[in-house]
C-alpha cells in the first residue's frame, strides 16, 4: 500500500496516494481534473494544458496536474477564477478550428471535447474567422478512419503506437495549427492492436470503419463481459441495442481496463469477435435434418441418450465452470465418457507476448481444474468405442488439425448442442440451438490462472437456452450456475473457498501451487 | 562607446584560421585554465557577473553551479547557437570571425564543469557559417586542442558541430536537446531541468555563444576586469545588432548599460533621412516595443529594460521611424511566432492562428473594435499557459503594440464592421 499524504483540493482536506499525479490521484477521492492528452497507459505528455491547476504559494502557482505529484500539504486550486478561466480559454482554443459536427460524429456522446464544452465552457462561439482545413475520412489502415479537423492532437494515438504497440506507425507533422497525425506514405497502420487509437481518441479524430454510423452511442447499452477470443480473457464492454421491431445486436466490443488482466486494451481481433455473436448463429431446433419445437428436441435427446449404449459428451474450452460441472453431471447420469479434447482451438505461434494468446479458448484452465481428460489420445478411443457423441459446443475444426477424423466422426451419431451454424454439426442427428457467451453468465479461468466473473449481456427475442439449462432439461440438478458451485468448491481445492458473487472485478488469481484435486 | 573585448579580433583578415587565431593570442588561457581548479573557473566566472547572453540574462556561474554533484552520469554541454530571433544576428558573428574563441571558451566550460563532450548546435539555415565553425573545429582538432588530450593534458573534449533543420523553437533550450537527439524539435515540460536531467537524460549545461564566447577574456583578464564594463548587475560587453531605419544599421559591442538613444545617435548614426522616431524593438522581436518617450530613460541593461516593462533580450535593436505601419509589423511578428509554434500545446498552436487571423482581417478592413479587445483578450489567454515561453514571445510584443498603438489599429478597425448586426441576437 502507498503512503497516504494529506493534501488540500480548493481548501478541502483530503488524503491521497504519495506520488500519483494529481489527476489519478484525486479520482480516487471523486474530483475530476479535466484532461485530454494524459492517459493511465501512456503517461503524462502534457500538451493539451486543459489539467493546468494552481498550486497556492506554489512556484511555479501554475502546473499541469498531469506531471505534478502529489505531496503533503500541497494546496491545489481547482475552482478559482483563473483556473476555471483556464478551462474555457483552452476548450475554446480547441474549439476554434474544430468543425463541430457532432451531429453527424460518431463520438458525440462519449466525447469528452463535446462533455467539457458542456461541464466547463457552454461559451457562446467568437469565431469570426475561417478555420484551418485539414484531411478528412483518411484511411490510416487496420479499420481506423481519422478526421483531422476533429483532432486536438493530444498525441494519445501517437504515443500508443510508440509505446504500446512499439510499431511507430503514427506521428504529428507540421507545425502550428497546421500539426496533424499522419501516418508515412504508403505506410499505414500495420498492427494487431490498432483499432484500440479508437478508444482512447478523447475526440472523434479516430473512428473505427467497422462501427462508423452503424449506432448512435447513447441509444448503446454498455454492459461488462469478458471476450472469448483467446486464453487472455480481456474484459471488455458488450455494447449492444435492440432496435425497434428487431432483434438485440452487439454493435461493438470495446476495452475495459483491468490491471491484472488486460490493463487498458484488448487486440483487434478480439474487438471484432462480437460479429461472431450476431451472425451465422444456429437457432432452430433440428431432427434427424428436420425443423421441430426446441421441446421436441430436447425429448428426441433425451431418448437417444437413453438408448445410447455409449454415449460420448465432448465439451468445449469455452465454456464456463460451471457449464461444464454441469455437463459433466450430467455424463455421469447417463453413464457417459466425458472429453475437453480441444487442440484445434490452439494455433501455435499466433500469439504475442502482449495480450494475444495461441490458445483461442476462454477456458482451457477450468477443464484441467475440473479434471476433464482432454487429450487427443483418450478421445480418440473414447470416440471408437461410442455409439453417439454429444458435442457441447466445440469446433472440431476451428483449425485443420483434426481434418482426418472427419471420416470416423462422420460415421457416429452425433447430437450437437451449438451456437452457431457450422460445417461439423451439419451432419448431426439432433441440433440443439444454445446460448454464447454474450447470452449467458458465468465464471472462467484464463491462462495466467486468473478466475473472472462474468454475467449475461444480450437477451435476444428468442432467447436462446444456456447449455446449464439444457444439461436441466435432460434430468440434472444443476438448475442454474450458483447451484454448481458447491460441487465445484467441493471437487476442487484451489476453488474450495470461492464465492462467484465475491470474485473482485479485476479477477481473483488462483494459487498455481495447489493441485486440483477431484472428486468423483 | 564601442569597446572590443569579443569583438578583437573581428577585424583581422582570416581570424577564422587558427593559425591567424593564434598569432592573436587564441588559446593562450588554455595554460592557466589548467593550473586552477574547476571550482576555482567557475567562481571566477561567478564574480565576473556574466548573464546569459541568449536573452534570458540568466547568471551562467550560477546556471553551472545547478549541476548535481558526485553523479555517474556523464555531464553534457550544448552550445547553442540556433540564433533564430528576428533582428537578432550577433552570434554569427562570433561562428564566422572568431570561432576559436568560442572554441577556447568551450574548453574554459567543461572543464569547469567537468564535461568531455560538447555539442555545438547550430541552426540549419547557418549554411555558410557552418562551414567556417567545422573547419575551426576539425583544424581545433588537428592542433590538439580538441581531442584526446586537450593543449597535452590530460583531458578530454570532443565537439560535435550538429546542425538543426531551420527552427526557431530549437533555440528553446529543451527543444535544442530534444533536437539533437534527433527527434521532433519540442520543449520539454520543466521540471526536470537540463542541468539535472538534460541531454540523454543527463544532466546538461546549455550556453549561448556569446556567453561562451565571452569566457576567454574573463579568464585571462579576471572577473574584475570584465567587471570594469557595464554596470554593477550587468556586468561586461554586448554584441548590439542594430537594425531598421538608422542611418548606419551594423553589430557593435558596447558595455551595458549605455543610454539607449545615444547609442542609435551616436553608434548607429540616428534615425534614417531625417525621419522622427516612432519606437525602438530594445532587443529582438519577442521584446515589448518602446515609445520615444519611454526610450529617452532607457539604458542598454537588464534591470533598465525591466524597468521600462520590456526586455533586454538578445541585443538586437530594431529602430522604427514614423513611416512604420504598426498593424503590419505585428502581422508580420505573429505570423512569424505562428509558423514558428511547435504546434505541441493547444494555446499556442490553435491561439497564435487565430490571433493572425484577426490582424489579417482587420488590415483587409473587416475587423472592428471588438477583433482590437479580442487581440488584447487572446495575448492573456495564451500567454504562459503552455510549455516554453514561445507564446509569450509573441503576445508579450503583441500586447505592447495594442497598449501603446492602439489608434493605429482602430483606425483599420471598419465601422461597417462594427455596425453588422448580431444575428444570435435575432
């Protein structure tokens, strides 16, 4: 823990953390210090001056609250005349060759130019001059579009590209009024991690050609969920809206910081999974290539399951803990053979040592804590011994690593329970529709053995059924995911004192040290 | 008036050649300096009184002695030599008819402050000169007094002549550093300053030519001596350019602290074709200009010009006779500090745009009184709001011109203009 220091904001005493700058520093007791350039990850720059603050019987009485730490007895000036006059001199400086459009830009809303105006200026406009012209709808590659009239040149783009990314795609030429971000010619952005300049463009400088006009923000519903691209588990905002007459649809994923998970940003392919969740979704109920009511269905599964002689259930690293409690539960009951077997879902040498993992599945490390055998070997025997195969969910072929078991998988029965429509569950005698992610609740482990919780975002019309109720509806107990959780603390001992309600926000790090130990 | 302690051996034919140098008694403080200590050099650069001859007027002693003591880290020097100021053109006098001197006074400098590696940065457009510096350095070299060895003792002193691309914002000590390092010529937020964390991040001594330049002298001849000219608190000589409408506009050294007016009558031969005097640019175009009236108890000293609510500065005096359209020299001054704003801090980058905008329309006979007070109310805004004093460099003039020209600005100010009705109103 930090040494607290006592320090004096408008004459006000409050205590904050040594050291912190006084922007981060006075967040945590709730004041805000207006601000555009500084950014928790990429430091303090310093040029939007918008953070000047006075500092009494300071030398010098005027700093940016960005590059000055807090320290004990220090008597800060936030609401005094000059300061205040301050903020309206710099937004209108801002303001002055801005085009101010927000009527037709995508960050009106959550623009914090646009916000400030309205917190700190409301001025009537004395522009009496022609402003600057500068380029418009630039392409600077990897989806990010940039406005340069909208820009403050607070430099947050170009620091993140030189500092995070290290890839140095972006700079400021010119000078003067006439300074823009720029990429090289010919050189655009050419990195993984690109469309989060979006993100933490204060501005609408940079907009994003996947969501540029698609959605007005303020009509988005921002709930929290964790993205299921990679082992990673970044958290990230489900931004999402049902519009009139039609169905809810995720309109974009964005980053949601957690310092011990994914700090400030996730990777673009991340950020663009949320397409994944709206399109090419399975949602009707199949019978032997029929179309039937998802009761008839699940009657049709419970009696192939009765009759199986060996019935197989394969579960997907994707699900979460207490999805596949569940669904091993319900193995049991059925006297079924269990598999993770999951390899396809892994792609050597497509990660980084960023955020990007090679293992594209949210929760590998819950099948080890739960002890489902996942290894090729054992389902394959398992697989040559059964007579159907009940698969919850997993992509056999997300890569072409199990291209070769298309011939033996074809000539089982096979029941799949799926949320989207793909070529290995064409084939199956049953389908079952189920929820993703962003439709259910739940809690998984990433690959740095980081336990998360997250909860359900997305209702569509016709909601489709969890794979927990699914598991219900064939004769198990589990009838929602709380009631998992004393078996779950019960089989394994590195979980035996998680209460999911009670997993922080930025994740609960489970103990490495201690085997999981599983119970029958 | 004129006296030549700097300028000694400007006229010399060839006195960039070290060998003509030397016949004139360059490099003969090299024997002393070694026989003193460091400390001793620098209180003895103490005493003499010498103030930063950038504009500034900052103590250089004392800016020495910020250096932190007992550190690992390497010390560095950057001369800075990227004279950009307008009517500003005395160093280059220095670079190209005596740059031994500065050279002598390089080594005076780190030795006293114990750096081995200086860095001469001189501003791109300083084409021809540069060249003259280089082949002093490189003949420096030949002769042992750069190098390995310095005059056969045992120090070390490497110079490096580094060229900047043509800006002025590379003057700004910060800048100047960020420059050399080869990035995007940029002020520095302050603190930390470069005498703790300068140059690759360590600590760092920036010094002006002239004041570098003036060191040979104060170490052959003693504090004292350079104390024998100018005033108690501005001790020593100045390069003065003198330019605009005299009748012999030219660079001349003067001690500080002559009176103003006797200096542009009887150095500079007095306003040009007879014409009366409309004001005086005491020293290069950031300064607060001064009214006739004002210039009669001005003399050519810090604390005189501070006085008077200007600025020393860099000594380049810009006389203006009565014909001086003040709308347009301010024109000419803001679109100048426009081009020139780094463009990193928003009051100065978005500001001095506009600012030029409101004098362009008020020339063209659009303005109104109300663009004259949005002048005056966009110099406070601005004005030391951002990271380097560049937009200060303007305003401050600025300012003066609107207080103590305003009628001139009035009169382009158009009726119509003022007369348009306020459509918000309506």
């Amino acid at each position: 823990m930090a040494e607290m220091v006592k320090l004096f904001v408008n004459g006000q005493e409050v205590a904050v953390e040594q050291g912190k700058n006084l922007i981060d520093a006075l967040k945590v007791v709730g004041i805000e210090i207006p601000h555009f350039c500084y950014h928790p990850a990429l430091g303090a720059d310093g040029n939007c001056r918008m953070c000047l603050v006075g500092i009494e019987d300071g030398r010098p009485p005027l700093v940016p609250a960005c590059k000055t730490p807090a320290m004990e007895g220090m008597k800060v000036l936030l609401d005094a005349e000059h300061i205040k006059k301050i903020q309206h001199d710099v937004l209108e400086l801002e303001l002055i060759n801005h085009p101010i459009d927000c009527p037709v830009c995508d960050q009106a809303g959550e623009c914090t130019l646009q916000d400030y105006y309205m917190t700190y200026s409301l001025d009537d406009s004395r522009r009496g001059v022609e402003p600057v012209k500068k380029g418009k709808r630039m392409d600077l590659g990897c989806g990010v579009v940039h406005d340069q009239e909208r820009c403050v040149l607070c430099a947050r783009c170009v620091r993140f590209t030189r500092q995070i990314t290290r890839t140095g795609e972006l700079g400021i030429v010119n000078r003067s009024d006439e300074a823009r971000v720029a990429i090289f010619p010919g050189k655009p952005l050419d990195n993984r991690y690109a469309l989060n300049i979006v993100d933490i463009c204060p501005v609408g400088a940079m907009t994003s050609s996947d969501f540029r006009f698609r959605q007005r923000v303020w009509f988005l519903k921002k709930d929290e969920g964790i993205c299921h691209g990679c082992s990673k588990g970044c958290n990230i905002y489900i931004d999402h809206h049902r519009e009139k007459y039609k169905d809810d649809m995720i309109y974009r994923f964005r980053a949601r910081t957690n310092l011990q998970v994914n700090g400030y940003f996730i990777c673009d392919e991340g950020r663009l999974s949320y397409h994944r969740e709206n399109e090419n979704r399975q949602s009707q109920t199949r019978v032997d290539g029929g179309v039937v009511g998802f009761e008839e269905g699940i009657k049709a599964f419970r009696s192939r399951l009765d009759t199986a002689r060996k019935p197989l259930m394969l579960l997907s690293a994707d699900c979460t803990l207490e999805q596949m409690w569940a669904v091993k539960r319900i193995a049991n009951l059925y006297g079924a053979g269990l598999s993770g077997y999951s390899d396809a879902s892994v792609l050597p040498g497509d990660g980084d040592d960023y955020l990007i993992q090679d293992d594209k599945a949210a929760n590998r490390k819950g099948l080890e804590l739960l002890g489902i055998d996942s290894s090729k070997e054992s389902f394959m025997a398992a697989l040559q011994d059964a007579d159907l195969l009940v698969n919850f969910n997993n992509d056999l072929f997300f890569s072409n690593i199990n291209d070769e078991l298309r011939p033996l998988l074809d000539s089982k029965e096979c029941i799949a329970v799926c949320s989207h429509a793909r070529k290995l569950f064409e084939k199956a005698a049953i389908i079952i529709p189920t929820a993703s992610y962003s439709e259910y609740g739940g809690t998984i482990v990433n690959g740095d053995g980081v336990l998360q919780l997250f909860r359900k975002a997305v209702t569509k019309n016709d909601d489709p059924h969890d794979i927990l109720e699914i598991t219900r509806l064939l004769g198990g107990a589990i009838v929602d995911a709380a009631r998992a959780w004393p078996g779950i603390r019960q089989s394994v001992a590195v979980l035996s004192a998680v209460q999911p309600e009670q997993i922080p926000a930025e994740g609960l790090k489970l103990q490495s040290s201690e085997e999981p130990h599983v119970g029958s | 008036m004129e006296v030549k302690l700097l300028s000694a051996r400007f006229d010399i034919k060839d006195a960039h050649l070290l060998e003509v140098a030397k016949a004139h008694g360059a490099y003969e403080t090299l024997d002393k300096l070694f026989t003193m200590t460091p400390v001793q050099v620098m209180e003895e650069v103490k005493n003499s009184g010498l103030r930063g001859r950038g504009g500034a007027g900052f103590p250089t002693g004392v800016k020495w002695s910020f250096l932190p003591k007992n550190l690992d880290k390497p010390v560095y020097l950057a001369v800075n030599s990227d004279e950009s100021e307008p009517a500003t053109f005395k160093d280059r006098y220095i670079l190209v008819k005596d740059p031994h001197m500065m050279i002598e006074g390089i080594i005076i400098c780190c030795y006293a402050i114990g750096c081995h590696d200086a860095y001469i940065y001189i501003r791109g457009e300083y084409t021809s000169q540069v060249k003259i510096l280089q082949k002093a350095v490189d003949e420096a070299y030949a002769a042992g007094y750069l190098g390995a060895a310095v005059g056969g003792k045992d120090f070390r002193l490497d110079v490096t002549v580094h060229r900047g691309a043509g800006a002025y914002i590379c003057g700004e000590e910060t800048a100047l550093l960020e420059s050399i390092e080869g990035k995007k010529g940029q002020p520095r937020s302050k603190p930390p300053f470069p005498a703790v964390v300068g140059l690759y991040d360590c600590p760092t001594i920036i010094n002006n030519v002239q004041s570098i330049a003036s060191l040979p002298f104060i170490l052959a001849n003693g504090a004292d001596a350079y104390r024998v000219y100018g005033t108690e608190k501005s001790p020593g000589t100045h390069l003065f350019g003198i330019s605009g409408h005299v009748e012999k506009p030219g660079m001349y050294e003067l001690p500080l602290g002559q009176p103003l007016l006797e200096v542009i009558d009887k150095v500079a031969g007095g306003v040009w074709k007879g014409r009366k005097l409309k004001g005086i640019i005491p020293g290069g175009s950031s300064t607060p200009v001064l009214t006739p009236e004002e210039a009669k108890t001005v003399t050519l000293d810090y604390e005189s010009m501070a006085a008077h609510k200007t600025m020393f500065g860099s000594g380049g005096i810009v006389v203006l006779d009565e014909t001086v359209d003040i709308v347009k020299l301010v024109e000419n001054l803001i679109s100048f500090y426009h081009h020139e704003s780094c463009g990193q801090c928003t009051p100065c980058r978005e500001g001095l745009g506009w600012m030029l905008k409101i004098v362009k329309k008020l020339l063209a006979g659009d303005g109104g009184r109300e663009d004259i007070d949005l002048l005056v109310e966009l110099c406070d805004n601005i004005e030391m709001k951002t990271v380097c004093v560049l937009s200060a460099a303007c305003t401050m003039p600025v300012r003066s011109y609107l207080n103590k020209f305003r009628h001139e600005f009035e009169a382009y100010a158009a009726e119509k203009a003022s007369a348009k009705p306020d459509l918000r109103e309506e």
